[in-house]
C-alpha cells in the first residue's frame, strides 16, 4: 500500500460513491485533498448533499473540500435520477443529518485545476462518476495530463456486457462525449471497469463481518453501510437477479491505493458516441494487430476476496492491525 497518495474523488453519490468515500477517508495512508461532485445516479445538488453528509458520518479527522461540479452532460440532458438502484436520495433512503458544511464557491473543474498545480504529479484523480467534470477541466488546462500522477476510473466494459445496455456501463454511456474526451487527451488513466467489478460482489456473509465489529466509535458509520447495503441487495436481487452487490466505486479507490490488487493491459479504448445501439460503448481493439498507441491501462483481473478483506477490515478501524 502507497502511503503517501493524494487523491481527489469525484463522485455521483449514490450507494457505491458513499462506500467509496467511506473506504478512502477510512483508508490509511492516503489524504484526499477534495471531493468533486457529478450528476449521475442522483442530480448533482443531491450528490453534493450526499456527499457532505457522508464526510460527516466518517469523521476523518481534517478538512475535505467539496467542489460541486456539472449539474448535466457536455453535450446532452441529465438521464436520471436512477432510483431504483440508489434510492429515491441516492444513500439507499436513509436520513442522515443535515451537513454543517457547504460546497466550495470554486467549481469542481477550478478545483481539479488548481489542486493538479498546487500538487504537480503527485495528484491522482479517481473519477467514479461521470467524465464530465475531469473534460472540463481538461478544456480549462490543456497541460492538465502532464501535471497529474493518474486517472483512476470506474467505468465501461470491454470483455463484459454493459449494465445500463447491452454493451455500455452507467459512467461512460452518461457522458459519452466527456468520456471520448478524457480517452484522448492523453492523461495517464487506468480503467477499472465491470471487467473486474462485477467479480466484486459483496454479499451477506461480507456484511454480517462488518456488523460483527460494530463499535461505539464506529458504530453510525457501520449502521449505515448496513442499510445502504440491504437496500441494494434488494435492488439488484430484483433488477438483476445478483446474489450481493458489486463494489464499483470502492473498487476503484482500492486500485489507486493498491494497483498489485489486479492485472492491467494496455489498450487503444475508443468511445462510441453516436451510435443507437451502442452510446457509450468502451470499444478496445482486441484484434492483435500492432498498434501504434495506447491511451489506457485496462483492470483485467482482480484478486476479488483480497480487495473484499481490505474493503472490511479499513471500514472496521482493523486496517494494519
Ligand atoms: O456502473 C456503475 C457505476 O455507475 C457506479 O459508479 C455507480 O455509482 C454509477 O455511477
Ligand atoms: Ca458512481
């Protein structure tokens, strides 16, 4: 494990964002500098809402900013909410209480901008949510991929079905065009897409370990992942038929921490932006033809039960122990 990563997170809070965030403000040896925010699974000002009151559930112990970003797409209206799998409010209906915090007055594309010079190289941006944000910052410094470490992002599918089509995934087909973007621009990104986090699936063995080591420190924390979680073993028992619940978003930060915890191949990843069947397909050249470039590292295997133990043993305060 890295012990000195700075991160920014931005997010789409929804159920795996807060376990995404929960397991990144809980995980030690990583700051996050800031949380960005996304419409996506919920509009955005629910997200920031969200968000807000997840950092206050975990209680990390220093500042994290929040910049609330694009409230739609680049280039198309916001599809959403996305109810059945988050919940009316994203956090599986659970109330959590109000903030006392508020969002930064700078925007998430300002932020990332400015955070990517305040800590050149050093900053990587785990992105699980859609690529509005990180476009348009993209648009505000060109010179934005030789100043961050790395792109870590939860999204697309390229040896896998999709989940919200046959051949996309939610992230990449909510924001085609900013995808097409982050995909060309050159920034040093690794994709960790359904390939591996459908391999992820957090059942209720997994939870019943967690609630076991409930606490008086961490008990509210722990009270609430059990509840978001039941909500979306629920969810997707109906929608999909899964036994448990794929950890996308905390899979993706656990990579960014620990990239020993799957296995990459570089790929030439294109985004399909137009098509009817296929918006916001991730098409990889599989051919095995030369290529004269590749533009990601692509998560092609995990090792699903070491990613699972580490995901609980950071969310029970056993981490390292
Ligand atoms: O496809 C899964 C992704 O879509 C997750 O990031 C989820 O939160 C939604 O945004
Ligand atoms: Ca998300």
């Amino acid at each position: 494990m890295d012990k000195n990563k700075r991160i920014i997170l931005d997010v789409d809070t929804g159920i795996d964002d807060a376990l995404a965030i929960l397991f990144a403000l809980k995980s030690k040896g990583v700051k996050v500098e800031g949380i960005t925010t996304v419409a996506g699974n919920v509009s955005v000002e629910q997200a920031t809402f969200n968000t807000l009151q997840v950092i206050e559930l975990a209680d990390a112990g220093y500042d994290i900013p929040v910049a609330k970003g694009a409230d739609k797409p680049l280039f198309r209206d916001w599809q959403g909410p996305v109810a059945h799998i988050h919940g009316e409010n994203g956090i599986g209906n659970v109330t959590l209480p109000i903030p006392l915090k508020i969002p930064l007055d700078e925007g998430a594309g300002d932020f990332i901008v400015r955070k990517a010079n305040e800590l050149e190289k050093e900053l990587t941006i785990v992105c699980v949510g859609r690529l509005t944000n990180l476009a348009i910052a993209l648009a505000k410094d060109a010179e934005l991929p030789s100043k961050l470490k790395e792109v870590v992002l939860m999204g697309g599918a390229v040896r896998v079905p999709g989940n919200v089509s046959p051949v996309s995934e939610a992230n990449i087909w909510g924001d085609p065009e900013a995808a097409h973007v982050v995909f060309e621009s050159g920034l040093p990104i690794t994709m960790v897409g359904l390939d591996v986090t459908m391999k992820t699936v957090f059942k209720q063995a997994h939870l019943n370990l967690l609630t076991a080591n409930m606490n008086e420190t961490n008990k509210e924390m722990i009270k609430f992942i059990d509840h978001i979680l039941q909500f979306r073993f629920n969810a997707y028992q109906k929608s999909t038929k899964l036994n448990g619940s794929p950890l996308h978003d905390p899979l993706a930060v656990a990579v960014a921490l620990d990239p020993d915890l799957v296995e990459i191949e570089p790929m030439l990843v294109k985004v399909e932006t137009k098509g009817k069947l296929s918006s916001g397909a991730t098409v990889a050249d599989l051919r095995g033809v030369q290529l004269d470039r590749t533009n990601a590292s692509v998560c092609v295997r995990v090792q699903a039960n070491r990613f699972i133990e580490r995901f609980i043993s950071v969310l029970t305060g056993e981490e390292g122990r």
